[in-house]
C-alpha cells in the first residue's frame, strides 16, 4: 500500500487559530494532518520533536508572537520556543521518515494584517520581542518564505505549496516501489503561463545594471528591455506585461532623457493609459528622477522615488526588497499565490457609432458594396426590435466606452461588469468545486484589450490584438458592431483562429431573427469563423445569440476555467484534425 504523506503544522495557538483551521483543511486535501502539542498540556519537548520527525513536510504558520518558551532543564531547549524547536528538528536525521532533512513550509503572517495588540510581542510582551523577530529573520534567510496578509492568500498559496510537496513525495514513493518500472509522474511539466508579482520594463544601453539587480534579487521583481527606440513600444510591453501581475516602467538618471525625446513623451502617456487599462495600475519606478518634475501627460501614474544608483549600488538587494514592498503599497492585490491572465474584449459601438448607423444622411452602409441594402435591412429589424424593447435605444444601451455597453436593458450589467463578476465567481468557488479542480487552486486576473488598439495603430499596438487571436482570450460580441464596416472588417481578423473563446450577444434575439437565419451564408455573424466554429465544429468555446444575461454568466463560468487552464499546451486544429481523417479514410 503506498505510504500516506503526512504534514506537521506548527505555530503558536490562540493569535493564529483560523489559519491552523485553514492549513487543516487544506491539508487534509493532500494528506495526513499532525499537529504541534497545546502549550498549556506541557507536553515533553521530545514527543513533539519525534512527531515532526516521523512526518514527511513541516508547515510552519509564525506571527509576532514568540510562544511558549519550555523549562531550559529539558535537554536541548536553550532558551528557544517549542515552536522554533519544531522547526530546528526538521533539520535532524530523521529515521522514522527515510529522510535526511525534512521540507519546511514557511508563511509568515503580515504585520499589515491587522493582528491585535495582545498578539504582537513587541507591543505586549516585550521579553520575547526580540526573539520573534530574530526567528522571522532566520526563517526569511534559510528558505524561500511565503508571506501572507489574510486568510484567502494563506489558503491559496497553501494550496499550491502544498500540491508541489505532494507530488514531489508521490514521484520519490513511485521511484521506490517500481524501481525498474516507469514512474506514473514521468514527464510532468510544471505549469505555464503563471504570472509573478511584478515585471519591469528597462531600458537597454542605460539601465544594465539595474536590469541585473531585478535579474539576481531572487525576489517577486522580473525585468524584461523596453527600449524607447522600439517603433513598437507598446507591442512589446504588453508581452512584458503578459507574464506579471503587474508591469512597472523604470526610469533612471541615464534613460529618462531618451524617453522624453522626440514622441516619448506621447508613447509613454499611451504606455500608461495602456497599464491602467489592464490592470488599473501605472507604477514609474523613478531611480535618481525627480517625480514633481515628470510631464503632466503622465500624471495617471504611481511614482515610486529611489535615490540614484540605488539599484546598482552595494546595497541593490535590499533597495530591491524595498522597492517590491512599496510597489505593494500601491496594488495590495499582488501576491505568491499561482495567478492566471484572462486577456478579454468587448466588441461593440460606441453611442456615437450606433447613431451614425441610425442616421439616414450618414450613408453609414456604403461601404458594404453590394451587401449594402442587405445589412441595411438587418440593421433596421434590430434597431426596431431593440427600441420596442428600450424606448430610449440606443442611449440607455451605449455609451462613449465600448465596455460599458449594456448588454441586455438599460439597468443590466455592463459587459466589463458581467466579465468581472464572473472571475470573481470562479475565484471565489467553494472547496472541492469544478473551477478549482480545472484551475488547480489557481485564480484567475482579468485583463481588458480594446478593439480601438487595433483600429488606431500606435506604437504597435494593433500587433497586440493580432497576438491577442493566439492566446486564450475571452471576446464578447454585440451584434450591432458587426453592421459598422471598420468593426466588422476587425472582428474578421480577431476571428479568424481558434484560441479563444467567443460569446456573440444578441440585446433582443429571437425578436428580430431565428437561429436558422444566423447561421445562413447571408447572415451578418459570417466573420471570421464565429459560425463554422459554433456549427460545423461544435466548439463549446463558442455561443452565438445568448439573448440573457444568465445564460452569458453560465457559459462563462463552463468556459473560463478550462480556457485558462489550457495555457502552454498543445492545441489541435479541428480542420486540420478532419482533412487528416479524411486522408488515412482513403
């Protein structure tokens, strides 16, 4: 029978009670729970140090508290706490595990978290303050720690940390028992596409050594060049972006005058409309620049000031640990925990174009050629259906911003808003549910792209939505958009792989047209190949016509996940898959 893998959970007891109860449960997810001795039963030193041997990974949860100090007559407590004690036996010869050494798990609970006066030595008990800290530090600097600031990033990076663990052990249990065999955990790949906390943009020629700095720290900060001569700036920092939570943008006492020079001042104020758009965060990280004296043009973003040559200086390590602290300070969101971009965009006018295309003196149908009079007609049964529907259409249903359509009345959800609540969803999905099994335990962040990137090419940025095709983005459509010929002629090209995932929203089918109609050779969804895929294919990834907003949520929540979840593998190309059928049929 294989061997139970069996984790020892130590900390102090009542200042962390709900994260013991998590890692218990977490735990359980994975293996066998042990854990430290109550304080209060005086328990013998040795009992305790045997069960951390006998386990196969030590988790460690440390606060501010140092805990119970045993009596120093026991042998080989030296003035150290049980807890610490547990953790120096993970270091001893273990005989009852096999094992040399024991892993440790570290998490280290934030003094940001809003832990009570009486739980923090150094306000309340000022004899062990010393001692706590020391610890801290001891653990920060003989492993990699995972620090936390509230329940939810403990249980998922828990989660992660502790699957690693399991399978490690799993694989070493297979090696032994099939020696000869093929182990069943031969060729895992660990999992692409996970972001990390922050990713830099510097310039080359100018900021080498603070490049090397980011590159050596070992810390959440991972730089990639951004030079300021790229005709496709903004191409480029999108793919530096796409592998961090967020992306900071470096300027130094040696790059800044490039970046001002000639349109630089323009490509970065789009370079920071660009982050927010994303991710709601713009972080200048400013190395000997003043940031009073920045252009206005870049107001929007987070300045973080660093005296020059502090990233490449002796002490650039720590400057480096310092700067990620602050940038912290800027997105609390920003975390250890496994991390997934969902890239999505909304296809659809904006109040301004509907109204064109409601306009008879704007010839607005021109440009269809000898489609004109048909799409026109099309145009003139949604455009009557909706109003019977809305009276004020297409006011209350459009606005300056394509995002902020409202998909099905004038009190709906925005599509943005039903984007992000259904990641919250997900996110938020009990233990044990589909999304966390498909995710791993991962979560997901969404990333909103715009259409106009496209239409409006600066800096590269149409390069971007035609990246954005291969990669596995979610991409809502209104129906109405494809009568505007600029809209349609770039939902061609978005539509022409089969990457993503694709929801067309009709705001009053089946008022204006059936099923049967859309899918005809006349019909206005013949782009890309929105009705092959959804057809001929049977692609789950695509729905035409939802015509209510549950059933959009529901399609998401089925689809997202394993949309994500697939990035990095292979993917099969269903025609592809058929002529070859086809070909050994012969």
């Amino acid at each position: 029978m294989p061997e139970q893998f069996i984790v020892y959970i130590s900390s102090t007891l009542d200042d962390l009670r709900q994260e013991r109860e998590i890692a218990i449960r977490t735990i359980a997810e994975v293996g066998m729970v042990k854990t430290t001795y109550r304080a209060d039963e005086k328990a013998p030193v040795r009992a305790c140090l045997d069960d951390v041997q006998a386990c196969h990974l030590y988790v460690g949860i440390v606060g501010q508290r140092y805990g119970w100090v045993p009596a120093s007559s026991e042998e080989g407590v030296d003035g150290k706490s049980i807890t610490e004690l547990e953790y120096d036996a993970c270091q001893r010869p273990s005989y009852a595990s096999g094992r040399r050494a024991i892993p440790r798990l570290m998490f280290l609970k934030d003094t940001k978290a809003g832990i009570p006066a009486q739980f923090i030595d150094a306000l309340s008990h000022l004899p062990t303050a010393p001692k706590i800290k020391a610890f801290r530090e001891r653990a920060e600097r003989e492993q990699t720690v995972c620090p936390f600031s509230n329940e939810h990033e403990l249980r998922a990076e828990l989660r992660i940390r502790l699957r690693e663990q399991a399978d490690a052990f799993h694989r070493e249990q297979s090696v032994i028992r099939n020696p000869v065999g093929s182990n069943m955990f031969e060729g895992a790949k660990p999992r692409k596409g996970q972001l990390v906390q922050v990713v830099v943009g510097c310039v080359p020629g100018t900021d080498t050594a603070q490049y090397a700095a980011f590159s050596a720290s070992g810390t959440a900060l991972s730089p990639f060049w951004l030079s300021p001569d790229d005709s496709s700036y903004l191409a480029t920092l999108d793919a530096g972006l796409a592998n961090g939570q967020l992306c900071a943008i470096l300027l130094t006492r040696a790059s800044y005058p490039r970046l001002i020079q000639g349109d630089g001042t323009s490509m970065i104020a789009a370079a920071i409309d660009m982050l927010r758009t994303r991710t709601g965060r713009a972080p200048l990280i400013c190395e000997g620049v003043d940031p009073s004296t920045l252009p206005m043009e870049w107001s929007k973003a987070s300045a973080v000031h660093l005296p020059d040559g502090a990233l490449s200086g002796n002490d650039a390590r720590r400057c480096v640990v310092e700067l990620h602290d602050r940038i912290r300070e800027i997105d609390g969101r920003l975390t250890q925990a496994s991390r997934f971009a969902l890239p999505y965009l909304v296809l659809a006018p904006t109040l301004p174009e509907v109204e064109t295309m409601t306009d008879e003196s704007q010839r607005a149908f021109d440009g269809f050629g000898a489609t004109k009079s048909v799409r026109k007609s099309e145009f003139d049964r949604i455009a009557a259906a909706s109003r019977n529907l809305h009276r004020a259409w297409p006011r209350d249903t459009y606005a300056a911003e394509r995002h902020q359509w409202k998909c099905f009345s004038s009190d709906s959800k925005t599509a943005e808003r039903i984007v992000l609540d259904s990641v919250e969803r997900i996110n938020n999905a009990a233990e044990g549910s589909r999304e966390l099994r498909v995710l791993r335990g991962a979560q997901l962040i969404s990333r909103r792209y715009t259409i106009d990137e496209y239409l409006e090419d600066r800096w590269g940025s149409r390069r971007i939505i035609e990246r954005l095709r291969e990669s596995a983005c979610l991409i809502l459509i209104d129906e109405v958009a494809l009568f505007d010929r600029r809209l349609r002629k770039a939902a061609d090209e978005l539509l022409s792989c089969r990457r993503g995932a694709v929801v067309a929203i009709s705001p009053c089918d089946p008022a204006h047209t059936g099923i049967e109609a859309l899918l005809d050779d006349i019909s206005y969804l013949k782009v890309g190949n929105l009705v092959s895929r959804y057809k001929n294919e049977l692609d789950p990834h695509c729905e035409i016509a939802a015509n209510n907003i549950n059933r959009v949520e529901r399609w998401l929540s089925a689809t997202l996940p394993a949309l994500v979840a697939s990035v990095g593998e292979e993917h099969s190309d269903p025609e592809l898959l058929r002529r070859m059928q086809h070909f050994l049929a012969q």
